[in-house]
C-alpha cells in the first residue's frame, strides 16, 4: 500500500482536484484538514525542506491575511514567515503532498501526478471540465 499524505482544504478546488487525482490512481491517502489540524513548526519546517522551496514560496495571499501582516516585504526572513504561517495556517497554500516520490506544493493540482507510483486507473476532468488523464489512464499534453 502506498503511504500518501495530502495538507488539504475541502474548501480549495485545486486542494479537491489533488486529492480526486490521488483517489483515480486507486490510493486512499491520509487526508490532514490541515486548518483544523496545522502542522508543528518543525513539521512544516522539513516539509517547507523535502519540497525543495523557500517559505516564500508556499505562502498563499488569496483569501488569507498576507496583505494586513505587510508579508509581501521582501526584507522579512525565512522564520519570519514561517512565525507568520504557524499564527495563521490560512496562510499555508494547498495542497501539499507528501508521497515516497517527495513532497510538492500541487499547484496546478495535476502536479500530484509526478508524486503517485501507481498510474491513474479511469479518465480525469478537473471541476472545471479541463480533461487531464483521457481513458486509458495517460496525462493529456495541454
């Protein structure tokens, strides 16, 4: 059994899509309402890591505080940030995926895909009707 953990939020289509995708590869991951349940600081740290990117990057403005705490200065450090996201989980962009392939930040979500060992079993539309695996279970080029 392949062992897949999301950070989702029901409320986040791309957040849905990821995890729709996971499910169509016949995985059942551990689903973290990471808003109900946020990561410790030490957690989020080595995901911040294993996904190879800088806390900047997974920081979400949308809908989320971003502009009030002045986060878009650019002079505030790494921790800062991070001291930023552990305050307001909001502020966490989904979803992150952690698989035995690594950990991604799976925005668009058909990201997820370079993350799952197992191949998608049916065809796949995104919410939004854009057709992502066809039916014999390949990626479509868009």
């Amino acid at each position: 059994m392949t062992d897949i953990v999301i950070y989702h939020n029901p409320e986040c289509g791309t957040s849905r899509n990821a995890l729709a995708m996971i499910r169509n590869a016949g995985i059942e991951p551990h689903v973290v309402e990471y808003l109900k349940t946020p990561p410790s600081r030490g957690l989020l740290e080595s995901l911040i890591e294993r996904a190879g990117i800088a806390p900047r990057a997974l920081l979400r403005e949308k809908g989320t505080p971003y502009a009030q705490l002045g986060l878009d200065d650019v002079d505030l450090s790494d921790v800062q940030l991070i001291d930023a996201m552990m305050a307001h989980p909001i502020l966490i962009n989904r979803p992150l995926v952690v698989s035995p392939l690594g950990v991604k930040l799976c925005r668009p979500s058909e990201a997820v895909l370079d993350l799952l060992p197992e191949a998608q079993r049916a065809a796949f539309a995104k919410e939004d009707g854009e057709q992502i695996v066809d039916a014999a279970g390949n990626r479509v080029a868009n």
